[in-house]
C-alpha cells in the first residue's frame, strides 16, 4: 500500500495533473504476457475494474445471506460396486448445517440421517450436549453399504449405526472423503518435443552447432552435418525426431526485431534516483521470427526443404503432431493478419505437403487471446490419442462449430455442430463412442443468448441430446461415472436452481435446492435487472443489465453510468446470480450504472464479433447509445442529459473514445490504463482485431489507416465533455506512454481534461485514492456536487 505524503494539483495547458506522491509501490514488475487489454496482472479498484468474462458460475465459497445455492457431491459406492449415491451437506442461516442422501438410482432425497437421534446418541456417547441442527462435524463416510456413518468430532472418531443410533469411537480413521464430482474433461493432443535430442531408436544425438544442425552416432561416436545453410541471422533451431527415427525435423529461425518498452519507477523504495526499467514488448507492426521447415533423411542424409511458407509467430514456435504410420506430420500456422489458418501436413521421406485445413477470411480468424473459449475446453485443434483424427473449431459458416478432420481422408470429412448458435467450450471427447461432450449457448429459443447449457453429440453430427434446459446459465458436476450430473443454473435475476439429471437423455432424476435469499433480501439488497433492446441494424437483440439504487425512487431523475468493457475477446455482462453488490457506491450515491455487450465483442454470431475489425473505436457503441435510449424511453427517470462511463485497459480506450466519437451523448468519462493508440499496446492483441499493417504503412497519414482512425490519439482534437486520465508508470500489460501521448496530442489540441499518475503503480493503477478520485470525478460532473476536502483533517501524527 501507499504511504501518502502528498497530493499536488498542476495546471499547465489545460491540463490538470493529481500527481500521487508515494514512499513505495504495490507491485514489482511483471514479466510480458500474451496477454490482452483487461487481461492486468494486479487487480485495478473495484470501482474502475474491468467485468471478467462471463463465469461459469462455480462451487467456491458460500455467499453471504444466500443458503442452499451450491451442491458439493461426495459419490460412494453401494455393495454392488455401482457408483450411484452421493450425500451433500447445506450450511443454513445462524450457523445450522444438514446433511442430504441422494440416491440416483432411485431419483430420492432424503436427511442423510436422523440428526435428533444423531444428536442425541452422540451427546450421551461423547458426555457433552450436542444439537440436532449444529452437529460437531462437517463431514461424514457411509460404510458398511450405507448402514452406518463415520465422522470426527470431540476429537475422536466416532461410528454411528443408521439403525440403532448406536455411537461408539471408530476402529479406524475416516478415508478422505472430498467432494468427487468430475467438472472438466482435459485432453492434451499426442505430439510435440521433448528434452532429449536422442532419437528415439537411441541410435543417434541430434545438435545445433555454428548454427546448422549435426547428428553424432551413439554406437561410433562419427559425426554427421546434415545442414549447410545456417548462419547467424538464419540459424537451425529446435530439432526434432520423427517417432522412427528415420527423419529428423528442424526449422531454419530468421530472428525478429522487437523493440523495448521503457518504464520509470520514479519513487523507488529507500529513496535514491530514479529507475528505468526495460524489457521487450512487441507492438503491431514490429518484425516476428520466421520459421522455414527443414527435414532431414537420416539414411541418406538427405535434406528436404518442403514448399511451404515460412511460420511467423511473435514467441509460438511451430508445434509438430506425429501421425501413427510415423511418415506423417501435422502442424497449425496462422498467417500474419488472422486471416488465413491452415493445418499442415507433412510427408517426412519426400517432402510433399498438403492443407489438411486451409481457412480463409475477409475479415479475421480468432485464433489468439482465445482466453474465454479456452477456459472452457476450446482449442482450435483438439487432437485424438487413438486415431489421427482432429476435432476442429471453426467460424467459417458464421457461427462457432466443431468439425471432424481426418487425414486419412484429406482434411474436414463432417461438420460435427451445426445452427445459429455458439459453441463455446468442450467438456470431454468420448473416443470409444465417438462422442463429445459440450457447452453451447443461443440455442433455447426465448432464453438469453449468453446462457451456458451442457450437451453431448456424435462424431458424425447425429445424436444431439441436451443435458441441462432450465433458463439461466448452467456449471454441472459429473458423477465419476458420468452417468449422473449435478446442474446448477441462475441468472443475475434468480438465484441458483439444483438439479440431478441423467446423462443419458438429460432427464431430470430429482429436484435437489433452491437457493434460499430470504436473509440477503432483509438487507435491501436488490437484483439487477435484465434489459433487451435491438442493436443498430434493428434485429439483433442487445443484452444488458442495470443496476438501480436501493432507496430508487422513480419519481426522480438519476443519472447513468456505463461501465464499458468491449475488448473482442470475449463478453463482459454477468449472467450468473451473485449477492455482491458490484456498483454499491454508484448507486448509494445516485446513480444507475449500466452494463452491456454491443457487437464486437465475442460469444454471438460472427458477423456480430467482425464489428470490430479494423475498427476498435466501434466499440459497439452504436448498438450501447440505443439500448440506453431505449431503457431511458421505458424508464424515463434515466436521465439522457447526465452520461457518464468508465473503463480499464481496453475499457478505457473505450471510455476516452466516448467523449472524441460520441460526445452528443456521453458527457463525463474516466479512462484508466488505457490503450489509447492500437500500435502502440502488445501486437498479438491488437493485430488479432485490427490486422497487420506494415511500419511505413502503419504511422502514416494514410487515409485508409484503419489504426489512425481508431487511435484516440491521434483524434484527440474531437475531445468535448469532461475527461479524467489515470495511469500507473510501472504498466506492465499497456505502456504508460500510450496514456501520456494521449496527453501531449491533448496539450497540443488545447484541450482541458484531468489526469491522475500513480507512481510504482501497475495495470489499473491501484493507489490508495484511485478508486476516490474516479468517484469524486463523478460527483463532481454528474451530480454536481462537491466532493469532501480530504485535506481539512491533518495526518501528522504529531498534530493535536
């Protein structure tokens, strides 16, 4: 945390600087990620945080004044060997707790014993009073085939018979007994290299030397040079065997030419000069590695250069996949742009090659920061272990789907998923049966299209069953033998539902909880509401929340907030039920805050997500002004004169380029840590969405610039409204000099705004008085009030 010392207010050009004064820093400096605008390594203040993506909901710690809302299953056996049975325990209000018995089999629900006659046994066993609804213990293991209990309490390990109610001290412990509910199905494809360079008929060493590539016989020690062509700026790398050791894979690396970000840690901790910190950081534009595929006969030594493109990638490496006749290699390569995706085979004896997979776009291919599709299971190629065959992820028919791609066959043979909805992860690939496992969302008509539901299918696209349906967003439990699942579903307006179902036919077995809110309502707390308005082509529905006041009084007029996160890499408005209270402030202070997804951003239609390309200023705010107006003209207490929005990361470009693009309508924005100018944030976000551009294209004047036309730079003169900059000089996800260039060409427009630097202070720029000086911005600007004087109380401790 930060030690205050001062606070200083400059003026100088129309621009207003709060400079925080600290005697140290929150974070030491992290090392670059791949990692997207939002995407920080410290977590900014509540109040100017970036949504997360959509959660999946989960099974984490109980929410405050909400009962019953999450099933932790404990699966055991019964004498049959089956795995059918499973009990939970429901912590209640006032520190009471019960356990529950479900029998899946027989679809029945029950106490998972007596807890009166527990209780009372196990008092007079133990010689304390214990009460029915507060037992001693938090959990408990059926043995002899669920005719008797285990638990620890009183510091002893107790068996209670479920007939009798007969306690005694246990013979032998309790066997861990943690909650067995199967949530994923990781897969992991066969392929790649390992650390050895030995082939693996342990025949011979393969190394780089003075840049070309050597194999050494281990039976004589003799020494072959298989390459002639490495040298210092196009050397041999990463040699690789074939599963037969009878080829041998390298790729000759022409280098890149990333250039360095600079940061000054201008308050170091102890005192002393300040310090600069360098590290690379590639931005759009910069030059990649090339990578040129070379494959080596070991028999005859023999090289072969296959006609194919160099592989460029900012830090991937290419990534080979062996198929089982040990003759054939696979590799994915996306071309610089996004535009084009292919899956390459290889023939290692003669070099012939062939797109197994060749996409190719007008606009973009999603295939970097697929943080969201890949929390859930998503990867653009899904490797089988028993067979060469591929599970394919793809946009090309405008919608997210899986197809079945076979070498054997030459490329796609079926596309597996197919409708106007989005599949959005994969669960588990049941290779026996020839099944996958998987989470869509937009195909339950009058539901919102956001929703996560679970489904299963067959190879061969036939045998779609839907395992979960009520309408809300879904997580499910899988019983160990997946013939059973726990689904747990919400909404933001409805708390969580709990349901057994077969995997079979996804049928439901028997209802389990609802989750009791009656204690969370006593405190006012009130839901948001779910609001639906169409988009700027008049079809598309827009889904988005508002949150009011609690003392809401629809007599008045309040004004709006927007918290904006529009990066493209996945969608931001909650889905699930939650008790936090996210914008408690903003609304105790007067304000209804709104949160929505426009187009650009992911997990809709294709056509939806390309809003964005070539074109980040969008920002979906064509689609944001409509659905405002549209709940302003149902709810006329939302007052249009009054708008105001805030964002991080990529938000705050958004929130900046509010007030240059859309000034008619929103008035008020503070921008924190933004990425202000899209050549100047990390190039593997920003080419993803705004494409390649080379250097002597990519800073000219160009009217056909795409970066320029969306860069709040270099549009700083359009700025109207009120504007409040924040910015940490040790941002190690987006340099600080896109936030201060924004400042100069603002200066040199001779335009008023206001500006926070938080010294030692990472992405989001956490401090002591970020958070304040983003809500007094408001205060000040919406609500025309004075924010308190900080300064009138002294904290010099040796004050009286």
């Amino acid at each position: 945390m930060y030690a205050i010392t001062s606070s200083h207010k400059i003026q100088s050009a129309g621009l207003t600087v709060f400079l925080l004064m600290s005697t140290g820093f929150v974070s030491a400096q992290t090392a670059a990620s791949p990692s997207g605008p939002g995407l920080s390594t410290l977590q900014p203040p509540a109040a100017v945080r970036p949504e997360a993506p959509q959660a999946r909901g989960g099974f984490g710690r109980q929410q405050r004044g909400v009962y019953k809302a999450q099933i932790m299953p404990h699966w055991f056996a019964g004498a049959n060997g089956e795995t059918n049975r499973f009990w939970y325990r429901n912590d209640l209000a006032g520190g009471a707790k019960e356990f529950i018995l479900v029998d899946a089999e027989k679809g029945t629900r029950q106490p998972a014993f007596d807890h009166e006659k527990l209780a009372a046994a196990l008092s007079k066993a133990a010689g304390q009073e214990f009460k029915a609804d507060q037992l001693p213990f938090s959990e408990i293991e059926f043995v002899e085939d669920g005719k008797a209990i285990k638990f620890a309490a009183a510091g002893k390990t107790w068996q209670c018979d479920l007939s009798s109610y007969a306690c005694a001290p246990a013979v032998s412990a309790m066997e861990n007994s943690q909650s067995q509910g199967q949530n994923e199905g990781g897969r992991q494809g066969r392929g790649g290299r390992g650390s050895s360079r030995r082939s693996p008929d342990g025949k011979w060493t393969a190394t780089v030397r003075n840049d070309n590539v050597y194999i050494r016989s281990e039976a004589d020690g003799k020494e072959i040079q298989l390459s002639q062509d490495g040298v210092t700026n196009n050397a041999y790398r990463l040699p690789e065997w074939s599963p037969d050791s009878q080829a041998l894979v390298a790729w000759r690396v022409e280098p890149g030419d990333i250039g360095d970000v600079y940061l000054i840690r201008s308050s170091p901790p102890g005192g002393g000069r300040a310090r600069l910190q360098t590290r690379p950081y590639a931005q759009a534009g910069d030059k990649f590695p090339h990578y040129e595929l070379n494959v080596f006969e070991i028999a005859g030594h023999k090289q072969i250069k296959p006609e194919v493109d160099r592989f460029e990638h900012e830090w991937e490496t290419p990534q080979l996949h062996w198929e089982k006749d040990n003759l054939h290699f696979n590799y994915q390569q996306e071309d610089r742009g996004h535009q084009r995706l292919r899956l390459i085979e290889v023939d290692d004896r003669s070099g012939a090659v062939r797109n197994l997979v060749d996409e190719r776009t007008k606009t973009f291919i999603w295939t970097a920061h697929m943080e969201g599709p890949e929390g859930l299971g998503i990867r653009l190629f899904s490797y089988l272990e028993n067979s060469d065959e591929i599970i394919y992820a793809s946009e090309r028919d405008g919608w997210r789907h899986l197809y079945l791609v076979d070498p054997k066959a030459g490329g796609i043979t079926n596309q597996i998923t197919k409708g106007d909805w989005v599949v959005r992860g994969i669960n588990f690939i049941d290779e026996a049966r020839r099944q996958i496992w998987f989470l869509a969302s937009g195909m339950n008509p009058g539901q919102d299209p956001y929703f996560l539901q679970y489904y299963r299918i067959n190879f061969d696209g036939s045998g779609l069953v839907a395992l979960t349906d009520g309408n809300g967003n879904h997580t499910v439990q899988f019983s160990p033998d997946r013939k059973y699942q726990i689904d747990t579903y919400s909404r933001v307006d409805m708390a969580p539902v709990n349901e057994l179902r077969r995997c079979s036919d996804g049928a439901l077995v028997c209802k389990l909880e609802e989750a009791d809110i009656s204690e969370l309502k006593t405190t006012g707390w009130k839901p948001p509401e779910v609001f639906v308005a169409k988009g700027r082509d008049g079809k598309t529905d827009i889904w988005g929340n508002i949150y009011r006041p609690r003392n809401f009084d629809p007599a008045k007029k309040y004004p709006v907030l927007e918290d904006i996160y529009a990066g493209p890499q996945d969608s931001y408005t909650p889905k699930s039920f939650s008790s936090f209270d996210r914008y408690s402030w903003y609304n105790e202070h007067g304000f209804i805050v709104v949160k929505l997804d426009g187009m650009g951003t992911a997990n809709r239609s294709k056509a939806f997500h390309d809003v964005c390309w070539h074109n980040l200023k969008d920002a979906g705010f064509p689609d944001r002004i409509l659905w405002i107006k549209d709940a302003a003209a149902k709810y006329p207490y939302m007052d249009l004169d009054r708008v105001g929005i805030f964002g991080t990361s990529s938000g705050a470009q958004s929130a900046a380029g509010a007030l240059l693009f859309h000034p008619e309508f929103y008035k008020v924005a503070v921008a924190n840590s933004g990425c202000h100018d899209n050549r100047l944030d990390k190039a593997s976000w920003n080419e993803q969405w705004m494409g390649y551009l080379p250097h002597d294209k990519l800073w000219s004047n160009d009217p056909d610039n795409w970066y320029s036309q969306s860069s709040n730079i270099d549009n700083a003169a359009k700025l109207k409204g009120k504007l409040l900059l924040i910015v940490g000089e040790l941002d190690s996800n987006v340099p600080p000099e896109s936030t201060l260039r924004f400042v100069d060409a603002l200066i040199k427009a001779n335009k008023d705004f206001d500006m926070l630097e938080v010294p030692g202070a990472n992405h989001g720029a956490a401090s002591s008085i970020t958070q304040r000086k983003t809500h007094d911005f408001f205060l000040r600007n919406l609500l025309h009030e004075e924010p308190p004087d900080y300064n009138a109380s002294s904290t010099d401790s040796g004050s009286d």
